[in-house]
C-alpha cells in the first residue's frame, strides 16, 4: 500500500506505508501539532475519513521517492 491523506475541512487523516496514522482536527489545532488518531473520542472521524482510502493503488510513476 502507498501513502494516504484525506482531509473533509474540519479533520486531515493520514496513514503511512508502515500502516502508522495521524488524525489532526484543524479548529482545535490549526498547525497538526498534536496527532490524535489514537484518541478515542475521534474513533469515528477517523473510520469515516478511512473510507476513502483506496480500494487500489496505481503503480507508482516515479517522483521523490523512486
């Protein structure tokens, strides 16, 4: 799997290639100083931005990182 960010304007969700995962709320926490995708109180922000993680992944055509 690739990297993936997804944000809906109020939350950003990001998972990594190593299955790691950050959850910022941008009105508490406008510069994502504090990563809360471990936060309970968030488990569902964070399921609902997950569902826009690609079923698929295209190959990868180069860039930054090869």
């Amino acid at each position: 799997e690739n990297q993936f960010s997804v944000t809906d304007g109020r939350f950003r969700y990001i998972r990594y290639r190593d299955g790691s995962e950050e959850l910022y709320e941008f009105i508490t926490d406008p510069h994502e100083f504090t990563n809360r995708a471990d936060d309970p109180v968030l488990a569902e922000e964070k399921a609902r931005l997950k569902q826009w993680m690609p079923e698929r992944w295209a190959p990868s055509l180069g860039g930054r990182e090869g």
